[in-house]
C-alpha cells in the first residue's frame, strides 16, 4: 500500500495532487460535498477560496467568494461587503447557510464562515 501511494505520488501532477488534499480536508472536516448540494437547505460546505471579486446588486456592493471543495463550485455572497479581512484567494474557509440556486451556480446569502490556517 505504501509504495502505491509513493508511485502516485512520484507519477501525479500537482494539480491532482492538491485536489485529493483538498477533497481529504472536506471529508476530515465533514463539509457537505458540492456535489450533493440541494436548493433551499442549510448546508455548511468547505474547502478553498477560488475567487473573490466585488458585483454590484441592486445598486449596492455585494463580494463574491468562489469555493471549491476539489469536486464542485459554491458561491458565498456577502451582500453590504467590500471585502472582508483573511479571505483571499487560495485560504480555507467553511461557510453555513440555506443554499439557492441561480441557473447551475449554487450560492449562500450572507453565510456564517469560519477561516482556517
């Protein structure tokens, strides 16, 4: 088993090998997976900030947190917001929320998050 996991390691690019890290973090901390995100339920998902970037809504700021959990796509929305201290692209982050939907784009309004190192 050990030399299979060295094989992998040696034969893996970078890129899958930081999406299997990845996925290994959102499983150890029990984040819902993107995948089986529902519409209108309480979630809390995880993983890495892919993108943050600032949209106006309705005339009013709203900053816009890409999440990936190595598996799919999540949008925090912090309606009012700027920008907020430590999320920046590349940190971890969990966000808990009731999830929506917008065309194939899930997004939570206004979520609870949490950084982590």
């Amino acid at each position: 088993m050990a030399l299979k996991k060295a094989v992998r390691r040696f034969t893996a690019t970078d890129t899958e090998l930081d999406q299997e890290r990845l996925v290994a973090f959102c499983d150890q901390h029990q984040f819902t997976a993107m995948t089986e995100i529902t519409p209108r339920t309480q979630v809390r998902v995880g993983g890495t900030v892919r993108s943050v970037r600032l949209v106006p809504r309705a005339g009013a700021p709203s900053l816009e947190v890409a999440i990936t959990d190595g598996r799919g796509i999540a949008t925090a929305v912090f309606l009012g917001r700027h920008r907020i201290v430590g999320i920046v692209p590349g940190r971890h982050i969990a966000v808990e929320g009731v999830a929506g939907q917008s065309g194939s784009r899930f997004l939570l309004f206004n979520p609870v998050y949490t950084l982590y190192p």
